[in-house]
C-alpha cells in the first residue's frame, strides 16, 4: 500500500496496541487479574500515546505536516475513532 501513490511519499507511524483500553487508560494503581493466568496491567495508554504524539510533533516533523491520515484495525479501529477529535487538535 506504501509503495504506490500517493502513499509512497508518505511517511509512517506505527504503534502497535497498547493494553486492550484503546489507548485511553491513565490510572494509578495496576490492575492485579483475579485469574491465575492474567498478568498485572497497569493501563497507562493514554500517558503512552500522548508521549508518542509528542514525540511524532517534536523529534520527527510532524509539527509541519499538512495532511494526516489516522487509521487502525480492529480494535484498533475503535481506537482510531475514540481519539480522532483529539489527534485532530493536536495536529491544529
């Protein structure tokens, strides 16, 4: 899809899913799963993807970008549309 235009003179970013709360998570104390086999999580997306925003705006020229494609997939996707007002800020 990258290699054809007007992709091709695009460039990516790619963050991968984060802990399964799209990336909207921001609490304090982790989550200790009541099942033997569920880890601690510790729902920091949010704090995760406004680092990852900056970093974007700050180090790798997006502060100059004039079109901004935002996408995902699966859940993913639900991710794209619970934030697409406040990426859409940030890139104002």
């Amino acid at each position: 899809m990258f290699d054809t235009p007007p992709f091709d003179e695009f460039n990516v970013a790619y963050a991968m899913y984060c802990d399964g709360g799209s990336w909207s998570g921001n609490i304090d104390v982790p989550y200790n799963g009541t099942a033997a086999n569920i880890s601690v999580l510790h729902y920091r997306g949010r704090p995760l993807l406004d680092t990852f925003l900056d970093d974007l705006f700050e180090n790798r020229g997006m502060d100059s970008a004039e079109t901004v494609v935002y996408s995902g997939c699966s859940a993913g996707g639900l991710t794209t549309y619970l934030h697409a007002d406040y990426i859409a800020e940030r890139v104002h």
